[in-house]
C-alpha cells in the first residue's frame, strides 16, 4: 500500500459513504428537497448547493474523527493491529494528527457555508468524536452512546438544511444514536471474542430501531408503505450475522456483523428517507450501498 493509500486508510472511505447517507436522509426529511420525479420531470430540488456543502461537511468530520481513532489507539494498535497504517509504519502519528486536523477543521467550515446552525451542530460533532476516541470508547455504558450521538448529531447536519426543521425533527437522531450504539457494543469483540449479553443486548437495540422507524408513520409527512421494501432489505443484512456471532466466541465472526451493521446504515437511511421523499428518493440514497461495498473490498470499515 502506498503512503497516500495508508492514510486514505485511516479516513475508513467505505464508512465515509455512510455518513454521506445520513446527510442525503436529514436532507430529505427537512423539507429542503421540494420534489422529485425521476421519470416525468427530472429532478428538481431547492438549494442543491446546500447539500453539496453538507456532504463536504460530513467528508471531514467522519474521516476526521476515525483518523484521530487510530491515532489515539496508535500504542495499544502496535500490540492487537500491528497491520494498520500507523503501527505499521506507513503513516506517521504527526502526519495522521496533521491529517485529522485538517479534516474536521474543513467539515466545520464547509458547514458554516450553509447556516451557523449547521457550523453549530457540525463542531458538536467534531468535539463529541474526540471525546469518543479519547475518552468515550473506553466506557462500557457511555462509549456507545457517545459514538450513536456523532452519527445522531451527522443526521441533524442534513436537517439543518432548514435550520427551523430541526425543532420540529430531533427526535429522529435518536434512532442512528441507538443503532450505532448497537453497533459499538457488537464491536467490541473484534479482537478477543465478544461478550454474549452483550450481542443480545444489540439485537434488541436493533429490534428497538425498527420500531422506532415505523412510528415516523404518526408524522403526516411519513409515508410507511415506501418504507417496507427497505426495511425488508435492512432486516436481512443485519440480523443474520449478528446471530451467527451471537456465540461470541469468534473475532472473525463479530467482525462482519460490525461490517454489515455498518453497510446497512445505508439501507436504514434509505428507508427512512423513502417514506419522507418517496421511494425515488430512497432508491437514489440506497444506490450509496454498492458504492460503499465496493470501496470496502480495498479498505476496511473497522
């Protein structure tokens, strides 16, 4: 891998694609996209500029913060991880510190171009992702929690299209904020085997963001029946290897539940953007998936 590659590396591309679906969902459920009819009218939308910036915003501020993960893990990654960029050799900590920087300082920029509110909610993100990988991962209860809240507070990033949205739709953070933190209970057991109770404890966390997207329906502007289909699709991803691994006795296992858990944030946000903007929508949102996939065949996702 070259050294360009290795810090490509660090900025986990394929889950940086995720996070530009959180952003096309929070978009779409603000109002901000007026309307859109692939097969009649083309596509027409309002301030698609404001997009644009948010999805740069949201490029620095994930890359950033999983950068600064290695770098705060770099000592105990040369005992479990020696393969990553930094232990490795192939990155440098200075150059990943440089890296990282730079990266969450633009996503706060690129977000200031759009509202203050969006600089606001953007710096909340960059803050709470440091305190995760300096602090946070390390807690069992608080950990997931403070990692479900970067992704909550990326989803309000896409609200904040329409700053006034985002009183009217906070409550939709909480479902990323569960998922992920489902997630992050899952992984860790990626190095030594994980902890049963805790496996169960992320289904029903998983069971708990289903429900979750299925009382959107009580909003009038939530159409369920374009939800299904997706839902359908994410059920299938993420329950099986969560239940393979249910055992937990198997790193290799635990990491491809983490893998798929991750991927599928994709189709989660595809469904809920589908009933908020009609199933054209979510299928343009879903259509980040393969993408994602692909990228991931040349650099992890955890």
């Amino acid at each position: 891998m070259t050294k360009v590659g290795a810090y490509l590396r660090l900025m986990r591309p394929a889950n940086i694609v995720t996070a530009i679906a959180d952003i096309m969902l929070g978009y779409a459920a603000s109002g901000a996209l007026l309307s859109l009819s692939l097969w009649e009218n083309g596509f027409e939308a309002a301030n698609l500029y404001l997009l644009g910036w948010l999805v740069l915003a949201t490029i620095g501020l994930y890359g950033g913060g999983v950068v600064f993960n290695d770098v705060f893990d770099a000592e105990l990654d040369r005992v479990e991880r020696p393969e990553r960029p930094i232990p490795s050799g192939r990155a440098s900590l200075a150059g990943a510190s440089i890296l990282g920087l730079v990266l969450l300082v633009g996503g706060v920029l690129a977000a200031w171009q759009v509202s203050v509110a969006s600089a606001a909610i953007a710096l909340a993100v960059a803050l709470l992702a440091l305190l995760y990988d300096w602090k946070g991962k390390h807690h069992t209860f608080l950990g997931p929690i403070n990692m479900g809240a970067c992704r909550g507070g990326n989803l309000l990033l896409g609200v904040s299209a329409i700053p006034a949205a985002i009183e009217d739709l906070w409550f939709i953070a909480l479902i990323p904020i569960v998922y992920i933190a489902a997630i992050t209970m899952v992984s860790r057991g990626e190095v030594h085997g994980g902890n049963t109770a805790a496996l169960k404890g992320a289904v029903a966390m998983y069971a708990l963001v289903f429900a979750g997207i299925i009382s959107l329906a009580l909003l009038p502007q939530f159409n369920l029946l374009y939800s299904l289909p997706f839902l359908l699709l994410f059920a299938f991803l993420i329950f099986p290897p969560l239940l393979k691994a249910l055992p937990a006795r198997e790193p290799k296992l635990i990491i491809k539940a983490v893998k798929a858990g991750i991927l599928a944030l994709i189709v989660m946000n595809a469904s809920i953007a589908a009933g908020f903007a009609g199933w054209q929508y979510g299928l343009i949102v879903l259509l980040l998936l393969p993408v994602s996939i692909y990228i991931a065949k040349s650099f992890a996702v955890t």
